[in-house]
C-alpha cells in the first residue's frame, strides 16, 4: 500500500505553520503563570518517564474532546485563557495536535520542538509519578 501522504510529510506541513519553541524558550517559561504545558503522551510515557513539573495530561486521542467546549468531554483547563504548550515524546504529535488546535480556532498553542526529549536534553526539571 502506498499513502498519497506520508507522516514525515504530515508533520512537516504542521511544523511549518505553527509556533514552536526551543527547549531553552520553554524553559523560560516553566514559572510563567500565564502558560500551561501540557503532556499529550501516552500514560505508559509518563508512567516511564516522568513529565514537566505541574503539566496537565492530555492524551493525543482526547485533545480536541477536551478542548472543545461544546463536546461532553470538556475539560475546564482548557477554557483558562492560558498560553498553551503541548509536547509529545519528540515533537511530531505536539506538532500535529498544535496545528490540528489551531484549525480549530483554539489558542495561543504552540509546541516544543524535540518535545520531551529535547526539553530533558536542555536540562528541564521533570517531574517523577509515583
């Protein structure tokens, strides 16, 4: 089977029209009380890996239900007015899922590049489940 469009290509596209921070930017931003992170990993990531101190989880395949208001999944996080900053393990579904927000007339959202993995690489604070 061939895709008329594959995911390199998919994610490019997004990445191309969203805002996206360095690692170091996000970090500058970790006290700011006007942004939320949040974590659209699988549970099993945080579970393994631990996550960003205070971020909300949001699993990739409930984000648009959660942001939604008018969907019954509706979670008030997302009607805070705040500055939103998704990340995945690398950086390919935030990007995604930014752009898919935005499509959406949800914002400000942006992602981070190399996601979680960059944000640990630039010496980010991770917070630990028990």
């Amino acid at each position: 089977m061939t895709l008329k469009t594959g995911v390199a290509a998919l994610v490019a596209a997004a990445e191309a029209r969203i805002e996206r921070l360095t690692p170091e930017q996000a970090r500058a931003l970790a006290e700011d009380p006007t942004v939320r992170f949040v974590d659209i990993r699988d549970v099993r990531e945080l579970k393994r890996e631990g996550t960003l101190p205070g971020a909300l989880h949001a699993p990739r395949g409930m984000l648009e239900f959660w942001v939604d208001p008018d969907s019954p999944y509706h979670k008030p996080d997302f009607a805070s007015g705040q500055r939103f900053v998704l990340f995945c393990a690398l950086g390919h579904r935030s990007a995604l899922a930014t752009a898919q927000l935005q499509d959406m007339g949800f914002g400000p959202v942006c992602d981070i590049e190399g996601g979680f993995e960059g944000w640990r690489s630039a010496g980010g604070k991770i917070e630990k489940n028990s």
